[in-house]
C-alpha cells in the first residue's frame, strides 16, 4: 500500500473512533480544546529559549544548556517541532513529519504498536494538528549519552497531539529522556501523546520519562512497545507533580524469544489530582521476562495503580509490585495487580501494599536519634527510591534528583 | 548513671511493669533475667521511651537529669541506645541509611564500612534493613547500629537469642566494644543493661549485677553468674519461688 492509501485507511478508522470513550479514566471533553497553536518559530539553538521555559524543562530533565551531556535533542512546542538536532553519529533524530518524508518504511511503524482506533483520543491525534519525534538507533550502535525530547504545552485551551515513533535497530542500544511540562500553573490544556517504540533484536533501550505537569492540566499518553528476540525496554516513570487527570496504560509485547520489559513508575501527588497508571506486559514467547514495579504516594488525590502481566508461552516470568503510601487523611490508593497465565510452565508473582507509614517504623528510627519528621523523611525517600538495574550512572544520578525533587513536594 | 524510682509501666491500660527499682552507675552493666513474658521487654522499650509504653507511676532519671517526660529521639540523643528484640523491616531504608543515621554527621563512608566489617555485614550495607535478615543478622545488624551511635547507655534485648554458635563469640566481641570492657575499669563510662533469657552471653561479656524478673517485679539482685547458675539448675519456678515473699527491693 502506499503511504497516500495507508494514510487515508487510517483517517477514516479514527473517524469511527472519534467519539469513542477510553475504557479507563474521567472522559475529556476534547472539543474544549484546540489544536491550533501560535506557531511557535524554530530556535537553532536550543539554549536561546525562554529562560523560564528552560527552567520548567530542566525540571522535567531536559538539559538544554550544557548539551554535551545528550547525544540528541528533540523540543516541542504546543503543535509545532522548535528544535531537533543530534551530536553523535548512529542515533538520528527528528520531528516525525520529516521522517515520514525521508523513509518510505515508515508505515510499517505508523499505527502497529497503538492502534488509530483505541479511542478518541487516538483518533484525535491522527485527524488534527499533530507533530512528534522520530529518534532511531542505527543497528549495532550504542550511544551512552541519552537523547532528550520535550514536550511542552505554552498555550492557555490547547490540545497537544502528540506521535512518536521510537526503533531502535539489531543490538542498538540507546537511552531517552522524555521531559513533559507546562508553562503555567494555572492554565487548562489536554495532552495527548502517542509513543510507538520498536526494539529489535538484541537491542536495548531504556526510556525515562518525566511528568511535571500543573493541576489543571489533563494527560492522555498511548504507549505501545514491540519488542523482539532478545530486546531490553526498560521504562521509567516519573510523575512528580500535581496533575488534574492523568490516565494511562502502556502496554508491551514480548514477541521474540527472551525478550525483556520493565516497567517503573513512581508517582507522587495531591489534593485535587486523579491518576490511573498502569502498565501491561504479554509475554508471548519463550523466555520472555517482566517486572513491573510501582511506588505511589499521595497526600490527598486519588491514584488507581494497576499492573497486568499475561504469560502465554512456556518458560517465561513476570514480577509484578505494587506499593502505595497515603500520607495524610484524605488521599485514595487502589493498587489492581493483575496475572493471567494461559498456560503451565510459567512464573508470575505478585505483591502488592498499601497503607500510611508504620508507626513502629518511625519509632525504630527515632530511637538512632533521628527526629519524627527526619525519620519520616528517610522512610518517604527509601520508599520511592526504586533501584533500577542496568541504568547508566548518569541516568540512574539524574533520576534520583527528581525523586528528590518531587520528595521536597510531598514533605 | 541510669535512675529507675518505683516505676509502673501500663501498655493498653494493663499495667505490666510494678514498681520497679534500678539503678546503674557508670561504667556498670547490669544483667536482667526472667522467664518469657516476665516485662524484661516492657521495662526496656519504657527507659527507652516508646510512647505505646505509658509510665503510669514512678520516674527515670538519666546522667542527672529527669527523662521521664521526654521523647525517644530525645532520649537517644541524649545517649540512650536499644537493640531491638524484634526490629521491624523497613523497606526502601538501606542498612548503610541507618548507620548513616547513627553516626548523625560523625564519621564518613568509610567508618561505614569499618563498621561493616567489624559486624560481618559488608554485604548487608546495601540491603534493605532488615529484610530477610536472619537471627542472628538481625542482633549484629543491630549492634553494628549501637557501635555507630555511641550510646552511653545500651539497652539489649536478648541479643544472643537466634544467634549460632559460630556467631555468638562475635555478639560477645561486639558488646564488649560497645560496653567498653576493654578499658580499665575506672575509665569506663559507658553503662549496660542486658536482658537475658538463656543467659549464654554471661560467657562472653562479665557483669557484675544481675537481676530476676517476674510477673512484672524484680525478685532479687544478686551475682549474675551465681543466679544463672541457680536458673540452671532449678529452673525459674524454684529461683522465683525463692524470692516470693520477700520484700520489693529498694536502695
Ligand atoms: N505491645 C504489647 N501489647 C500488649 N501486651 C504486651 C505488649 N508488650 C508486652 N505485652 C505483655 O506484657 C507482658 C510482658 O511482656 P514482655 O515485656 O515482652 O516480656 P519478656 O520480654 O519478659 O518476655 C506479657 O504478658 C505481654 O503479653
Ligand atoms: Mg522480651
């Protein structure tokens, strides 16, 4: 088929789906949007931005002053792409349009991981302004620096539609920092945002995405990951403030033989906020393997945490960890983890805890000295510092920063 | 010098510690005995200060001073440490975070480690605290704890039990350290009190003062080694037996 064809195949099956309601998640009212943005003109150099839209971005951890530290930088405005660029050779990025232009294979990775018609919000995306990167590890290429993206919403009433379109080719092995944020806190907007991630054979990628969005602002992220014989996707969320409503559950394929998926999330929120995170995994091949590990708090929202793992091929083994801790009266945590194995021979666990900090804790620490609200504290850190395996030092640094940060909003 | 004046301890409205007197001097450690659920735990999660352990009567004074009223931070602070029985697990809290803790700014990484090494628990430094500790794990977990915080006073709570053979002589080596046993007798300023159940860390560390407590009440203060030999032989029926009747102790 043609890209023309393929194009208007999948216009038309949003169309049908343009009123369809998520399955999860408070309906949004999408026509209180638009789509159109102030087109935003395009920056060669990044560090030439707004300081204070630097600074909203570097809370999200986009770095765009010292870029030595990224091996490519991806940052969109609203609607429109205003900077791409990449420094190492065997990564390419890109705004999606421009890839679509430059390969003809595109459709192959156009719609195949998320389907156009999951739900309106989808839907949404393909039939309306839409833009997103395009970043590809070229086979066998290994970059140590991570390629930041941000996607940043500056107009007061916008939709963002987001696409993305991530490869990373045979034994490429690549780490992406996606920063999300918002110029204001008092300004309504929908983000909607599409991630298609393909990791062939033997490649790696580790995916660090970082939520700072404002309480008024609604979020929809679709995200689905092929990953084949061998691959690593290793995913790592980080939600580190208020949101009005944020609902999303990625899901991974493992469809080749050993095939590997992680999933962290920490979410931290408050009053007025209401999440549903979850990730899923399906372990379709022999050997294949996932952990999902989450870590809510909150100190009055609500936060739906869900976790689904399903084995359907011999050998393979899923751990699922849900852990939730409600500081203050006020907030709700319903942690649904869920297995399903379709067959014998494989391993799938689960736990899962919710509750307030155990006084018995704190007291344990007073004893070594420490005051309530020091040992509070320690308790708070330890409990959202997930120990991710495999994470570059750099990476692994910069998370914990976050988690220090967004620590600092719940104390 | 640790003051223990007639005190009674309730927990949940039952009160289970009965006019109860103590007192050690610096330098002392002073062994306690007692068959299981005799309030050896309760009297010393009280002097340590634990809020669920109401002192209902009495008061405890510590290096002059009346501590009775004050918190369990406070009192740690002010040179009060404990190993706990049963500490609870506390997850995502590395073993290092509390010794780290411990220390409260003395030292650096490597008395960490120093530490660690003393205690056998270099591969614990990265663990959760706790978790999936063994018994004995736990009791130098703990004692490692103690090394880092320097308390003046040390509050043991049967730190033999769980413990093998091959690791009780390290427990021994561990709070003689602590207890300061290796100084000759007129430096020493540390004090210690040592619930015993079984009394086997008597072999280990000397003490001089040693007491039975029953259903709540101290029966009798004599020396430790004298009365672990008794327990032995008779049990702690006829040792108990003995001291019914007699009057509560008082200085
Ligand atoms: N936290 C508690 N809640 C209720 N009862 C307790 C608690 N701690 C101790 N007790 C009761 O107090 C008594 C003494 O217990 P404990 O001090 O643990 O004895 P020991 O340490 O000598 O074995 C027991 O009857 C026990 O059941
Ligand atoms: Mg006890």
């Amino acid at each position: 088929m043609s890209k023309t064809d393929t194009s208007r195949t999948y216009k038309e099956k949003a169309r049908a789906a343009i009123e369809k309601k998520a399955s999860l998640g408070e309906d949004i009212d999408i026509s209180k949007f638009t789509s159109e943005d102030e087109n935003p003109t395009y920056q060669d150099d990044p560090s030439k931005l707004p300081a204070r839209a630097k600074t909203q971005m570097l809370d999200a951890g986009v770095m765009l002053d010292d870029p030595s530290q990224r091996s490519g930088t991806y940052i969109q405005m609203d609607n429109t792409p205003v900077h791409s660029s990449v420094s190492q050779d065997g990564v390419e990025v890109m705004p999606v349009g421009q890839a679509m232009e430059k390969y003809d294979w595109m459709p192959d990775y156009w719609w195949n991981a998320v389907a156009v018609d999951q739900d309106k919000y989808t839907a949404n995306i393909e039939l309306n302004r839409y833009s997103g990167y395009f970043i590809r590890a070229l086979p066998g290429q290994k970059t140590v620096f991570p390629v930041q993206a941000c996607l940043y919403l500056a107009k007061d009433q916008l939709v963002q539609n987001v696409h993305n379109i991530i490869i990373a080719e045979e034994n490429s092995e690549m780490h992406i920092i996606t920063g999300c944020t918002t110029a204001s806190r008092e300004e309504t907007g929908l983000h909607l945002g599409v991630s298609e991630f393909y990791i062939k054979k033997g490649a790696k990628v580790t995916f660090t995405m970082i939520h700072s969005w404002s309480p008024e602002i609604a979020v929809r992220p679709r995200s689905g990951v092929i990953i084949e014989d061998g691959g690593l996707f290793m995913s790592n969320y980080l939600l580190m403030k208020p949101v009005h409503t944020l609902q999303m559950n990625p899901l991974a394929r493992c469809i080749g033989e050993n095939a590997t998926a992680r999933f962290n999330s920490v979410l931290v929120t408050g009053e007025g906020s209401s999440l549903d995170v979850g990730s899923r995994v399906m372990l379709d091949a022999e050997g294949a393997r996932t952990e999902i590990i989450s870590r809510a708090i909150t100190t009055g929202g609500v936060i739906i945490a869900r976790g689904y793992i399903e084995g359907n091929a011999p050998e393979v083994k899923g751990h699922l960890e849900c852990r939730g801790l409600i500081l203050g009266e006020r907030g709700i945590i319903h942690a649904i983890p869920e297995l399903k194995g379709n067959l014998a021979g494989i391993d799938l666990s689960h736990e899962a805890a919710v509750g307030k900090i155990a006084e018995e804790e704190v007291e344990y620490l007073m004893a070594r000295g420490l005051t309530r609200e020091e040992a509070t504290a320690t308790i708070v850190r330890g409990f959202l510092r997930v120990d991710i395996e495999g994470l570059p030092p750099m990476l692994a640094d910069e998370l914990r920063r976050a988690v220090e940060a967004s620590e600092k909003e719940v104390m | 010098m640790l003051k223990i004046k007639d005190l009674s301890v309730a927990v949940e409205d039952k009160v289970i510690i009965h006019d109860v007197n103590l007192t050690i001097k610096n330098g002392e450690t002073h062994v306690l005995f007692g068959p299981n659920g005799a309030g050896k735990s309760t009297l010393l999660m009280a002097i340590m200060g634990f809020p669920k352990y109401r002192i209902t009567k009495g008061s405890i004074s510590f290096k002059g001073k009346d501590i009775t009223n004050l918190s369990v931070d406070e009192r740690a602070r002010m040179g009060i440490g404990m190993s706990f029985q049963r500490p609870p697990v506390v997850r995502g809290v590395k073993t290092q975070d509390m010794v780290a803790a411990c220390l409260q700014g003395r030292g650096d990484g490597d008395t960490i480690s120093q530490l660690a090494e003393k205690a056998d628990l270099n591969d614990f430094l990265e663990r959760d605290i706790n978790y999936g500790f063994s018994g004995g794990e736990v009791k130098r977990s703990e004692l490692m704890q103690l090394l880092a915080q320097r308390p003046e006073l040390t509050l043991l709570d049967e730190p033999e039990s769980g413990v093998d053979l091959v690791n009780i002589a390290l427990i021994g080596e561990l709070m003689n350290d602590l207890l300061e046993k290796n100084c000759p007798i007129q430096q020493r300023k540390c004090m210690g009190l040592i619930i015993t159940h079984t009394g086997h860390i008597l072999d280990y560390v000397n003490a001089r003062t040693g007491y039975v407590m029953c259903d709540g009440t101290i029966g009798c203060v004599g020396d430790p080694h004298e009365m672990l030999a008794t327990i032995r032989e008779k049990g702690y029926e006829e040792c108990i037996k003995c001291y019914l009747g007699r009057l509560p102790l008082y200085e």
